[in-house]
C-alpha cells in the first residue's frame, strides 16, 4: 500500500453537512456523492469536471414527491439509474 500525506490545510466546503457519503466515479470520470443534513433531506445530481473537480452549472433536484425526506442515492454500476430511499 502506498503511503499518502496531505498537501494543504483543510478547507470547508460547505457548512451544516452532518454526514458525507462518496458514492465513487463512474464511466465517465463524474464523481457521485451525497450529503444529509438535519434540516432537510433531498437528493440532488450535478455536473463535475473531471480535471479540476469543480461542479458545471446548479445542482438538480431529483425528486419533489416527499420534499426534503429524500436520501440515501446510490447510482447504478453503469451510472444510468439512481435508486434512493424517501420517507414521508
């Protein structure tokens, strides 16, 4: 196993996320994550540039029929379906 070290300090990206989960990369090169805070719960897709790890354009909600009970996503291995768990 090849040892790593951090470059940098740490820098927060965005405050109130209670839980991070990295869903991995899929075909081409996006990578997938979720987030669940406690003030609401929704499930959003968006656009990553695969050199430079920045987001392209506004994250899109996913689903509206239980606002802010959504979590969970989980993309398909093929990177085509994205199955999530809603609470109402």
């Amino acid at each position: 196993m090849q040892k790593t070290e951090a470059v940098g300090r740490p820098v927060l990206i965005k405050e109130g996320i209670d839980f991070f989960a990295p869903l991995g990369f899929i075909r081409n090169g996006d990578f997938l994550y979720g987030i669940r805070s406690q003030i609401k719960l929704n499930v959003f897709v968006a656009e990553l540039d695969a050199e430079t790890l920045t987001g392209k354009g506004a994250p899109q909600l996913v689903s509206t029929r239980f606002p802010d009970w959504n979590l969970d996503p989980s993309w398909s291995p093929n990177g085509k379906h994205l199955a999530y768990n809603s609470r109402n």
